[in-house]
C-alpha cells in the first residue's frame, strides 16, 4: 500500500536589513505550518523575485509534506 503525499512550497523573503534573515519570523513559519500537519521537506536558497521593479532578493523556498486527508 502506498501513501499519497502533498506538498506545499513557501517563498519566505526579508527585506535583508543587515544581510539577514529574520531566523525567529522563520521558526514561527516553521512552526505555523508544522501545526497544521506539514513536515518540513527542504529549505532552498534562491532569488525571490520582489514586489517593487525587476531584480530578485536572496530568500528561501521551503518545502512541506504531509500525507493526503
């Protein structure tokens, strides 16, 4: 028998004040999500394409698993 996943995918993004990522605003993202049955599959760093003009900011996509309702 095999379990049907699903995934879900978060673009988390800072204004990177000082080059950083908020790491507490990550781990309440982590957490909200993880309340809600998802596993934490990936983070990736990447350019996150922003609101304001054409150029990407560093951000991370992460990646969440839970096994189907």
């Amino acid at each position: 028998m095999s379990h049907a996943y699903e995934s879900k995918v978060v673009t988390f993004r800072e204004s990177l004040i000082g080059d950083a990522l908020d790491s507490d605003k990550l781990e309440k993202a982590l957490n909200k999500h993880a309340a809600d049955g998802w596993g934490l599959k990936a983070i990736t760093s990447a350019g996150v394409k922003g609101r304001i003009g054409p150029g990407a900011v560093e951000g991370l996509l992460l990646t969440f698993e839970r096994p189907r309702a």
